[in-house]
C-alpha cells in the first residue's frame, strides 16, 4: 500500500487506484483519458489543505481537473472560471443536487470557483463532473 503524504516515492495510476479500490476511479482517469487526449500528470502538493500526490490532467496547458485520491472513493477538483461561469450556471438547474449545493456553498474568489466534488459512484454526478470539464475544456 501506497503513502500518498511519502513525498519521495511517487506513485504509478496503479498505485493509486489500488489506494483508493473503487472501478469508477480508473473509468474516470481512462474516460478523460481517450475523450481529450490528456494524460495524467502524478505531482506533490505541499498544500496544507491537501498535502500529498495527486493526478492533473491538462490539455493544451488548461487544467482539465485535478483528482485527489481517497480510500473507496475520491475528490475531484474543477474550477469555475469567469469564461465557464455562465456556462456552468446555464445548466446548473439540470445537473444533480448534490453539484448544484456544492457550487452554491463553494465562495467565490477572483471570479472563480474552486469546486471539489467526491465521486464513489458512476451517477449522475459523475455524468455532471464530465460535462463541467467539457466547459472548462471549451471555453479555453
């Protein structure tokens, strides 16, 4: 088993998704994977709030997200930009309540959000976390 706070040894894909033991984690890294042609990029965050390794996806040097793994599920990190704003906002109504409180809750700061949403299962939210980043990803 993986220590994701041991900043000297980085883990592989599968060091992680052995970590975090949960089908939907692997499905989403592969689906963001083959839909914008991005690899993942496996980095340390010194950040007090979420110290340890985490996966980056980026293209075209946009961040697409940034996944932080947990034990049976893990986080996802989107942010909200003044470009994704009214996009986002535009099909908030439909997207899962859950997402919808998340955005609500998430303060506002230089016109951006930063929206950390858990993802355990392939649910509507998951559905809803893809189409955030197909906003982000065409609004850059």
């Amino acid at each position: 088993m993986i220590d994701l706070l041991d900043k000297n040894t980085c883990p592989t894909v599968e060091d992680i998704d052995e970590y975090v033991r949960n089908p939907v984690f692997l499905q989403f890294c592969t689906e963001i994977k083959r839909t914008y042609g991005s690899n993942e990029k496996i980095e340390y965050s010194s950040c007090s709030l979420e110290k340890g390794w985490n996966i980056k996806f980026r293209k075209t040097g946009k961040s697409l997200c940034t996944i932080y793994p947990r034990e049976g599920y893990f986080t996802v990190l989107l942010v909200a930009g003044k470009k994704e704003k009214p996009f986002v906002e535009e099909i908030l109504p439909d997207c899962a309540a859950e997402l919808q409180e998340i955005y609500c809750r998430t303060q506002e700061g230089n016109g951006q959000r930063w929206l950390m949403i858990d993802l355990e299962d392939k649910d509507d939210l998951y559905s809803d976390v893809l189409r955030l980043i197909q906003i982000r990803r065409n609004t850059g």
